[in-house]
C-alpha cells in the first residue's frame, strides 16, 4: 500500500553526512507499507515481517531509496546462504509446511543463522504497521563536509506508542494490519524519528546477522511524516524500485554482501513484475477512501 508525506531533518545530521536531505528543512517523501515473503494472497498474521520502502527527493534532484523491514536483525550473513534459507524453508506439497529436516540441516551449517533468530525471536512484536520500528539492517557510510567518513545504521523508531499484537486471539481478517493502517493514518498523521547509529572500531559492516552494540551513540536526526495513503492502482510508490543502492552524495554503501544482492534481485523482480499481467490489487481505492 502507498504513502507519501514529507521527512522534516532537525539538522543534527549534517555533521555526520553532507547529504542534502540532512540540513535543516523539509523533502517530500513517497512510500510502500508490505509483508514480507512477496505473496500477494497472504493473510495479515500478528507475527508477520513488515516492510517499509521510502524514496526521499531532495531539492537538488537526487533521490534516496531505503527498504527497511521489522526484524532486529536479518537471519543470514551472505546471499548465497539467504537463498538456502529460501529453499530449505519451501513447503512440502504433501504437507504445506516445510521439511523439518531439510530446516535442521540448514541450520547445523549455518550458526549464525541460529543466533539471528534467537535475537529475531526475543523481540517483542507489535500490534501494526503504525507502531512498528523499521531498521535499515544493512551498514553503510555517512560523509560529511570535510571528507570524514563513519559507518552508520537508521532505524525508524515510532512516535506512536507501542502495543503487543495479539498474536493468541482469533484471527481479524486477511488485511487487518492494512485495514488498521487506513484507518491510523486517516485519523492522524503517523510519525517517526529517523535514528542513525554511529558504529566503532570492531563493529561488524559486512554482516547484517549481528547487532551492533545497544550502547553505541545514536543520533535522531529528524521526524518522517506520513499523512496519505493510496492503494496500488494509484501510487507512485507502485513503479519504484527501493534499490538500497540508491543514495546521494553524502551516503555511500559499505562491505555488506548483502547490498549488492539486494540491488541485483531488486532490479530482477522489478522487471518481471513490469511485465505481468496486473492484478487487481487485495487494497483498492474504495478501502483506501474508506478509513475505518
């Protein structure tokens, strides 16, 4: 589902990047809510992997792309062991749930995977888009004026208060997280302060299975608003592509595997979509006017 609203920067990003979108002022932005998993049929469960695409447009033309998701931290180190991951985790079509021992052997060769999901696990899940914190997960390089260089990490942490989903009740309809968004956003604008952490010496930037340390310095550098919905027929959001690579000057990409990947299959799944026939979106237009 699309958003659009504006990112308004409090400046005290400006020592970190020289990156336009961090002095201070106010850029529009545009924007996809989703689930994770990629399938368009899926039911909202409480549980589920949220994602969050922004595109930022600066006033000097550049354009910043970001994909951010719900998970502390991602299950895998490398592509090579994400698509693994994928086929270990295939559902059996005699059973429509994966094979445990193809899930077990998945796991024995990948220890940090195990670590990755205790960590995932561990967090406490919301109750909607709304309140939930979106992170980056992957590492990359803030520059500022003077050509200091610093790895970082952002977050996008809610001002909206934060309740547990209710993951034990009964289930509240297939798109009740989207349902629920609607109706948020409608009511008021939703909001959250953009976070970056300032990584140190030692702190991993190729490995986005770890979380750096809780006590690194974190600096809020500015408020997203968002205060419009669409639905897929009408977005702009609907013909972007959120390749993490897209950056501008000021932001550049770090080690991480993982970025390259992302961009690659990103760039992949967006032509192939492009060339389907388009399918009447689970959101319209109707439940978008809706709000409530």
């Amino acid at each position: 589902m699309g958003v659009s609203g504006f990112f308004e920067s409090n400046g005290n990003g400006v020592r970190l990047s020289r990156a336009v979108v961090f002095r201070p002022g106010r850029v529009p932005v545009i924007g996809r809510f989703s689930l994770g998993g990629g399938q368009p049929d899926v039911a909202d469960r409480p549980d589920a992997v949220r994602g969050l695409g922004l595109q930022f447009s600066l006033p000097d033309g550049e354009v910043w792309r970001t994909a951010m998701i719900s998970l502390p931290v991602f299950p895998v180190r490398m592509p090579e062991a994400f698509y693994e991951l994928l086929i270990a985790s295939k559902p059996d079509p005699a059973t429509g749930k994966p094979d445990p021992a193809k899930m077990e052997a998945f796991l024995a060769r990948h220890p940090e995977t195990v670590k990755a999901l205790t960590v995932i696990k561990g967090q406490p899940v919301s109750s909607g888009f709304g309140n939930s914190t979106f992170r980056g997960l992957n590492a990359f390089r803030f520059i500022n004026s003077a050509g200091d260089s610093v790895p970082v990490r952002w977050l996008m942490t809610p001002m909206q208060p934060f309740e547990a989903a209710s993951t034990g009740s009964a289930p509240q309809g297939k798109n009740s997280l989207f349902d629920a968004l609607i109706a948020a956003i409608h009511r008021q604008p939703l909001q959250w302060h953009l976070i970056v952490i300032i990584g140190q010496p030692g702190d991993p930037t190729n490995d986005a299975s770890i979380a750096w340390p809780a006590e690194r310095q974190q600096v809020d550098v500015g408020t997203l608003i968002l205060d419009r919905v669409e639905s897929d027929e009408t977005s702009a959001a609907t013909d972007i592509n959120f390749d993490p690579l897209v950056l501008p000057a000021g932001i550049k990409p770090s080690d991480d595997p993982l970025l390259s990947a992302r961009s690659a299959v990103y760039s992949q799944s967006f032509r192939r979509r492009a060339g389907e026939t388009k399918q009447p979106s689970a959101i319209t237009s109707a439940d978008v006017g809706k709000g409530d």
